[in-house]
C-alpha cells in the first residue's frame, strides 16, 4: 500500500498495512495450499515481539480433542486487562458472533469507557490459531471481512499522514464457531521498549524448554512496573551501556528513571524506586546498592581513579 509524503508532500511511499495483510500473503504466496496437501490443520500466529507467545500443545490439543474434533476454526488468545494494557484491542459480542474492538475505533468521547479494567476486563493478546481448511473456504468464498483502522500519523518531515490498516484478529468475524481463551498472563509478554527489555533480562525471568518462566521466587504474579526516560534508556545500545549488570528486580513494584542515570554491578531495587537526575546532572549508582522505596535525585557521580 502506498501513502503520500517526503518533504514536498508529494511523493509516495510504501506503508504497512498492518498484520491484517496476513490472510491475503498466506493465500497468494501458495504456502496455505501447500501446508494443506501436507496435512496440516492449524496455523499458529502471535506477533515477533512476545516471548511468551510459544506453541502451547494444550491448546492445540484442545482444539484437535475428541470433545472438539476441529470445530473450532479461529481461537483467540486473551488474557487479563492490567493497568500496562487499557489500550490494547478487547473481544466485543455484535450480533451472532465476536468480534475485536481496537481502540483506534473507538470515539474519543468513549475512550476511557475502553480503557476501563470492570467494563473490558479481557484484551486479545494477539495468539491466534486458526484452522487452515477454514482460511481456504473464506478466502474461495470472498468472506473475509476486516474493519479498517484509520491511524492519523506526522512523519519525521512533519507531514500529516492517515495510514489505512487492518489487524489480524479482526477476521475472527468472518469465522462462524470462533472463540476466545483465557490464558494466563504468561502467554503475552511482549518487548516493544527498553522498559519490557529490563523485565525479560533481569532475575525475574529464567529459560525453561524455549520459554520464559517467571522465577518462582517472585511473590507476586504481576510484573513490576517500569518506566525509562527515552533520551538516555531508549535506544538498546544507550540502555546497554548504562548497567554494569541488570538488577535484581525480584521484589521490585515500580521503577522510573529519568535523566542521566547509570547502574553499578550487584544493585537491588525493591518496592518503589524512582531516580530523577536533572538536566546537567548524573547519577551513578554504586555497585551492591540495596534500594528499597527509595527517590534518589540530584548528582553522585563515581569516578574512576
């Protein structure tokens, strides 16, 4: 799909289309007819960007058990509405089916009525797994419907834009028999920002069989809340080189970082943190320090001698 833009605003460009354009490249590309003369039932799809989103064999065998035999043609993943997630699209019942309710469709009049956690207490984690045989019928048949999210963006250059794109999981209208699954908070664990890339490297996450487990010593389900200033934290080779080695977060509620901050070797952080340093300062945490509900601002330097 192509849109306007450049510095003359004029010229055109390639844009994205969203994820929805998956329907359409899996059929024309061939490989949904070929995974159908192998055999195949089930397509498993989640975005790149969620380690926990791995091939659940539990789910799959509830979908191909002898209870459902199959029957169910699209299964959407979702999971429990936190604080982290109030923008995050929700599975809405219109008519005789679901659909998914992204909040670029919402009025802005009913924004928080969407954001709120007691109204939409579910968000589509974006695990999809959808029978093949069933996208076949759709696309043969010309049944695929998909709403158009209308996303007004400003390029770099300044240029106002309006980008047309569809999500994947809207197409669960076009499915009769689809369904959605509460999973647990584990099955969506996505890292869009450096703050998600402390999570998955610190302690409260170890590698078991290909999946990020969250440690046991942990004593609650929820993880911490992070917030890193974007000017020093927000590029991962600036984030890299601001710890000596990732924190022990174990026991961590909420982190935010500001300003021009760095972390020694061995540092705790428990409860409440916050570390503002203001423009021109820095603040360097030393190594083995134990915060715990701590606000730390001004300048501490350590230099090396």
């Amino acid at each position: 799909m192509r849109m306007t833009g450049g510095n003359t605003g004029n010229s055109l460009s390639w844009y994205p289309p969203g994820h929805g354009d998956f329907y359409n490249a899996f059929n024309n590309s061939g490989l949904l007819d070929e995974f159908l003369k192998q055999g195949k039932e089930y397509v498993f799809i989640s975005n790149i960007d969620n380690l926990g989103a791995t091939v659940d064999l539990s789910i799959l065998n509830f979908l191909v058990g002898e209870e459902r035999s199959g029957h169910c043609p699209f299964l959407m993943e979702v999971t429990d509405k936190t604080r982290a997630d109030v923008k995050g699209g929700t599975l809405i019942r219109h008519k005789d089916g679901l659909r998914l309710l992204e909040i670029a469709q919402v009025p802005k009049d009913h924004v928080d009525e969407f954001k709120s956690v007691k109204k939409f207490k579910i968000f589509n984690t974006n695990n999809l797994w959808i029978k093949l045989s069933a996208i076949k019928e759709v696309m043969t048949e010309g049944g695929l419907e998909m709403e158009v999210i209308v996303n007004n963006k400003t390029l770099d250059s300044g240029v106002g834009v309006i980008q047309l794109e569809q999500a994947v999981g809207a197409a669960i209208r076009s499915f009769h028999g689809a369904m959605g699954l509460n999973v647990p908070r584990s099955r969506f664990l996505p890292v869009k920002k450096t703050d998600d890339l402390l999570l998955v490297m610190s302690n409260l996450y170890s590698m078991q069989q290909g999946t990020l487990v969250m440690s046991p010593q942990r004593q609650f389900d929820t993880t911490p809340l992070v917030k890193l200033g974007s000017s020093h934290f927000g590029k991962v080779k600036d984030f890299l080189k601001r710890f000596g080695t990732i924190p022990d977060m174990l026991e961590l509620d909420h982190l935010s970082v500001s300003g021009d901050v760095t972390f020694g070797r061995g540092v705790v952080l428990k409860g409440t943190v916050i570390i503002i340093a203001n423009h021109g300062d820095r603040i360097d945490i030393p190594a083995g320090s134990i915060l715990e509900n701590k606000i730390v601002s001004g300048n501490m330097r350590i230099l090396d001698h």
